[in-house]
C-alpha cells in the first residue's frame, strides 16, 4: 500500500485523488489535514473514509502518518507555507496552483526546496493537455520555425466564481493574475521554450464585478454585483486584466483574461508564430491549426478526444504523479515551472498596481 498524506481537501483535489486511486489501486488516503473533518471526509474516496487519520498540524500528519506522497490543495494563500513546511519529507508532492500569492512566500518555498530530493508535480494541466502538447511538438518539429511571438487569451464563462465564491477574498487570491494567469503564464512560457523575463500589466476593477451597496440608485443595470468582494482600493480580483511578455530568448507575447464573458463566447488558446508558419489552438473549440507562411503548403488541422477534464490535462498529471510516486518518472510539471509562473504572476500584478515594466524575480535557488 502507498499512503498517501492530504493537506487540505477541498473539491479540486478531492476530484484529482479520486482519479488516482481509480488509476493506482495502491494508492489509499491514510492522512488528512483539514479544519473541515466532517466536509473532508465525505470528499474522499468511499474506501478511505472511515480509516483516514486526521491531524491537527503537519508535523503530527508527517511523523505518525508516515506518508509515502502528499497532496496539497488548501486555500492558495497557504498552499507555499505548507509546501515549504513538508520539503524535507523526502516524499513525492502534488501542489495546487498558485504555489504562492506573495513574493515572501514565493521565495522561503524556493530557498525550503533547494536541497530537497523528491519530486514536485505542479497542478499545471494545460501545459500537458493533448492540445498544448501538440503544439509543443509542433514547434519542436520547427512548424513556425524559431518562435518569435505568442498571444494567449481566456474569455472566462464561469467568471463569477470569481465574485460569489470563497474565490472573492483578495487576501486569499491577491488577483487573478495569481489565481488564474498562472496556469497561462506558464504554458506561454513551455511553448516559448523560456521563462518570462519582464512584464507590462493592467487591470481592470470595480466596472463589473462589485458591492452592489457602492452603487448609486439608477445604476448600471447590466452590472454584475456580490457582496464582499472589496474594493479597487482595497483589493479586489479584476474584471479584465491584460500583459505584455518578453521571454529569455527573445520572443515576445500579449497575454488577455475577461472574466465577464458568456455562453458561447468561451475562448482559451493561443496564437504563436514564426518566420515559417503561424500556429493556432482553442481548448474550447478543440482545434489545432498549422498554417505554413509558404505558398506551396497547405494547413494542418489536429483535433483530440472532447470532453475531458481540463481538456485532458488532469488525466495525465494524476498519470505522471503515480509514475513520480513508483519512481518511473520525473515531474512533467516541477517545482521550477511553478516558481516561474508564480514570479511573472507577482511581476504583473505589480505593473499593473504600478503602471510600469517589471522585470521578473529569476529562480536562483534550484
């Protein structure tokens, strides 16, 4: 049997630890650290429900739950205290994206995982989905030949989970650069073949999305309002926020979020191009084209399997977290690709609040 240790078990990683035992039979929940004991228990899998231990703090979980792999999925503005906090476990890790929310954090979980010898997967789904690695292997194949420029957007349809949800305290997301560009950011950057090196960010606050009680009679009537969701000067996620992107090796990027979009206006890809050809994906429209810059040639059109969690890349980060547990693989998602999402996160949150570039914090330690 692998026990497997749990920090925090909310709805995400309840789903992802369901996948992974109905993939790996040797894999059982034996260790759970959660405020919500109750509420936990009923997210696990029916077979660990009643033999699951529950802790009250992470040094019990580890030294009497002895766990072989952990996961953490607590709320993002825990997930680097915690993440640093089992660093020196020795034992393979599933960290929830964002893997921190502020530069302080984001730099002890750098410095607590320099020395560490086990592997991280980071919930980085896009980065593995079919569509993107396609893409990938297209652009190996010199499809565009060398990348000079990527444009990713995201037309959000479920934005008010944003506003009406836990979601909606700043204090826990700081932004959506943090809490939702972070999955982009990093697949730009996976595609580009560099991390991010500077940033030019804004953002949009207050138009859409807000207290309902800081609206004037005869208002907006088209305005979307929830309570608790702060202020622009307070805090609060965006309704849009947009960023350009220059990469190490030259490439430049335009990167766009819209959280109030609707229905059929659900977009998620992006656009990278070359000297030889241009390259086109949208998850939502499952499609993939290649479109050569030569006359003579003519595009190609890829479409995977539809209707799969997070466009297939759940799938094969549970996948490649049980080859990690077993010893078969590497991470296909590292600690390093988080850390350098989560920098060019705090790079545009920062331009944004600033209004100029920002040159993004490079991972030093690992």
């Amino acid at each position: 049997m692998i026990k497997i240790g749990v920090i925090g078990l909310g709805r995400r990683v309840s789903g992802i630890i369901k996948q992974l035992v109905a993939l790996d039979s040797a894999c059982r929940v034996t260790a759970v650290l959660d405020p919500d004991e109750t509420g936990a228990r009923e997210r696990l899998p029916e077979a660990d429900r009643q033999a699951a231990t529950f802790y009250s703090s992470v040094k019990t979980l580890l030294n009497r739950g002895r766990p072989d792999a952990l996961v953490i999925g607590t709320r993002c503005n825990l997930h680097a205290r915690y993440a640093a906090a089992v660093a020196s476990a020795g034992v393979p890790l599933f960290l929830e994206k964002p893997i921190a929310t502020t530069m302080r954090d984001a730099r002890a979980l750098e410095r607590a995982w320099q020395s560490a010898k086990s592997e991280v997967v980071v919930s980085f789904p896009l980065r593995v989905s079919q569509l993107c690695t396609e893409a990938k292997q297209q652009i190996n194949q010199g499809a565009v030949g060398r990348v000079e420029h990527l444009l990713g957007v995201n037309y959000v349809t479920y934005g008010d989970v944003y506003f009406d949800r836990w979601y909606r305290d700043y204090n826990i997301t700081q932004g959506l650069f943090l809490q939702k560009a972070t999955h982009d950011f990093d697949y730009l950057a996976y595609l580009a073949g560099a991390p991010i090196t500077r940033v030019a960010a804004m953002k949009a606050c207050g138009r859409v999305y807000r207290d309902k009680s800081l609206e004037p009679a005869g208002g907006d009537p088209d305005a979307a309002y929830y309570p608790q969701v702060g202020t622009p000067e307070t805090g609060m996620n965006e309704d849009s926020s947009s960023a350009l992107l220059e990469f190490a090796n030259g490439a430049q990027g335009v990167y766009t979020q819209v959280f109030y979009s609707r229905n059929d206006a659900a977009t998620r890809g992006a656009t990278i191009s070359g000297l030889h050809g241009t390259l086109r994906f949208d998850w939502y429209a499952n499609a993939l084209r290649v479109i050569p810059h030569s006359t003579d040639s003519k595009p190609q059109d890829f479409a995977p399997p539809a209707g799969v969690e997070h466009f297939g890349g759940d799938a094969v980060l549970v996948r490649n977290f049980s080859d990690v547990i077993h010893g078969r693989a590497k991470s296909l998602t590292p600690m390093r690709a988080g850390l350098e999402s989560v920098y060019a996160c705090l790079a545009a949150k920062r331009s944004a609040e600033t209004g100029r570039f920002v040159n993004v914090q490079p991972v030093t330690e690992l």
